[in-house]
C-alpha cells in the first residue's frame, strides 16, 4: 500500500466545508472493475469505458452511500481498471472526519461484495456467471462474513482480506483558486491518460518537444505530469527580503508531495534539492527544468531514469548548453526558474496539444 494513502494534512480540519478529490486501490488479485479501450471520436483519439460487474457494484455503492447524505455529494467520478478517483463535494461541516465516511464507504463496498460472492450459484441475471466463477477461486474457508467493523485505518491483514479496497485512500485538497475544476477535469481525463500510457509508452521515456509561448523546450519523461493539478514551483531565495513567507511556501510545498503532486524546479540550491529528495520520498512527482541539451541517446543518470520508469519525471530543458557539465550562469538560473513558474501554473490538460499531435492512428 502506498504510504501516502494513510497520511492526512496536519494543518487541515477534516470536518470543514472544502472540496477533495480521492482516490481509493483496488486489491490486487480482483478482476478489474472496468475496461478502457481507445477509439475516435471528432477524428481524435479518445478513451471508451466498459464497466464490468466489479465497476456495476462499485457505482452502485457510491448512489447508496453518498446520495443520501446531506452535508457532501459526488461532482464527477471514474472507475478505472484498479482505482477510482472521485471529487467530493463537503458543502457543510461534518459530524465526523472525511476519514469515516470514505472508511463507511469501502466498508459497504465490502459488505456488498462478500454478500454476492456468499450468493455463489444462487445469484440470478446477467453477472450471475461472473459471481459463480469469481467465488470458485476463492478458498473454501474463506470469511464471507457481511459484518464488517474493521476501521479503515486500523486493517486486518491486507493479504487475507475479502474486500475491494486496499486500506486506506488519498485525499487532494482545493486550496486554490480553480482547483475544483482542475480536480474535475483531471479525473474525467483519466480514462484518456489510461490509453495514452498504453498507446505510447514511448512518452515516458522518450526525446519531445513542446511551445511554452515563444519558446522551444526539449523534454524526456512524463508529459502527463504537466496536467497534474497540483503542481508548486519551488524557489528559495538567499536575500532575507525574499524569505519572509518561505514557512507559508514550505508547508505547500509539504502538502503538494502529501498529495502526489508535482515539484517544479531546477532545483539549484542546496536547500532546493533537498525539496526534491522530499518529493522522490514521498512518492510525489517531478519536474526538473535543466539547461543541458537531450543529445539522441541521452539517458538521465541512473536514480532519475528509475523516476522516469515509475512515471514520475519529466525533464524540460532550455538547451542553452551542451552539456551538464558546463558552469551555470545567473542569467541561465533566472531564465529555468522563470520556466518552472509558467510550467508550474499551466492548467490540466496542458499535455494534450503535444500529445494529439504524435498519436498514431488507431488500427
């Protein structure tokens, strides 16, 4: 289980008024809740959605547990193969923390699965073949049992467990201005990103370029980071005068990793790169503006080629040089960190331009 699926902001009162996206895994060893297949649409490529029977009791879980309540409801949602994201919309103060809702949720989810798998041959209409096999494979002895009082943060053993979910979720919160429709957008895109990565693995490793206004920018990694919605440059200053705010920076730089979000920066100074380790840490992604060029073999070094195989890098590069190895000049610095303060704000979806321009055409 990712670490940062247990992890709440300090900082945050769970019980407030505010807007969350979440994402909760699936168990490993499930079928998948639904099917992502590519097709066109307007002559484009684009992403269609099957939902199977694990995905059928999903969203019908989601209507039974979240319609009724009064104090928050769902913006947007996608059940994707092994995970879904949702956008929950919290309009009054809680009784309880988010915590126990979505730990109320997983656990309904739980009851209802273990209820069809106990149902086995029993079970009527279309699924009916699904649930039969589906129960077949599980040991005899296996806990069936509809109770479930297990906390979502206290689990019984992940291993053992007959249920949907792994413990625990991820939660991102809007803390700025437009983050609801970032947050919106990015979970309605996921079953087009979920086709990109299968299309073209070649994006994650491979010698691009894109149009940042009047530039021309080499890249190698990750282009879907850019549509993350929570990206934050990270810039520390020497000068006393620029350092005032910098614990107000520093606890949003903090959040932004909580939240798998994306550091952008060159990442010059000693105190910048240690935001970066930050980041590889907690499993946040990164966006490293450099000033060397992407030669046609160049490869990253071997502990940011390994981010780049996991998705989580993207390198942009100003080219202004031939190599790494050249002294940075202060101009050079001002001019990659004026590049991650625009990469930091484009909006979710920015990737897409570059993106339709190299897809091939479906078979």
């Amino acid at each position: 289980m990712d670490a940062n699926f247990n992890v709440r902001c300090r900082l945050h009162d769970y019980r407030s008024r505010c807007i969350y996206q979440i994402t909760m895994n699936c168990l490993r060893r499930l079928p998948p809740l639904t099917r992502i297949y590519a097709r066109q649409f307007n002559g484009k490529l684009a992403a269609g959605v099957e939902v199977l029977p694990l995905g059928r009791l999903v969203y019908d879980c989601m209507d039974a547990y979240f319609k009724p309540q009064p104090s928050m409801r769902i913006l947007v949602r996608s059940v994707m193969p092994d995970h879904i994201h949702f956008v929950l919309y919290v309009h009054e103060n809680l009784d309880k923390p988010l915590g126990t809702y979505i730990g109320e949720f997983s656990s309904l989810c739980t009851t209802t699965f273990r209820r069809y798998l106990s149902a086995g041959a029993d079970r009527k209409g279309a699924d009916s073949a699904f649930w039969r096999d589906l129960r077949a494979r599980l040991p005899q002895d296996a806990d069936l049992g509809t109770q479930v009082t297990t906390d979502h943060g206290r689990p019984e053993e992940e291993q053992n467990r007959i249920a949907i979910f792994q413990i625990g979720f991820n939660d991102r919160i809007a803390r700025r201005r437009g983050a609801k429709d970032s947050f919106c957008q990015y979970v309605l895109d996921n079953p087009y990103r979920h086709i990109v990565r299968k299309m073209h693995p070649e994006f994650f490793c491979n010698n691009m370029a894109m149009q940042l206004g009047d530039r021309k920018l080499q890249l190698y990694g990750n282009i879907l980071l850019l549509d993350n919605p929570d990206k934050a440059q990270v810039q520390i200053s020497r000068r006393p005068e620029k350092r005032l705010d910098l614990p107000r920076r520093m606890a949003s730089w903090e959040e932004t990793i909580r939240q798998r979000g994306v550091l952008v920066s060159p990442f010059i100074s000693p105190e910048e790169r240690e935001w970066q380790h930050k980041a590889i840490k907690g499993n946040a992604g990164i966006i490293l503006v450099v000033n060397y060029e992407f030669r046609d073999r160049f490869k990253p070094y071997k502990s940011l080629f390994e981010l780049c195989e996991q998705g989580r890098l993207l390198m942009v590069t100003t080219a202004t040089q031939i190599a790494s190895n050249v002294p940075m000049t202060r101009p050079e610095a001002l001019d990659m960190n004026a590049i991650a303060a625009q990469l930091a704000t484009l909006p979710v979806g920015a990737s897409h331009q570059l993106l339709l321009k190299r897809l091939r055409p479906l078979p």
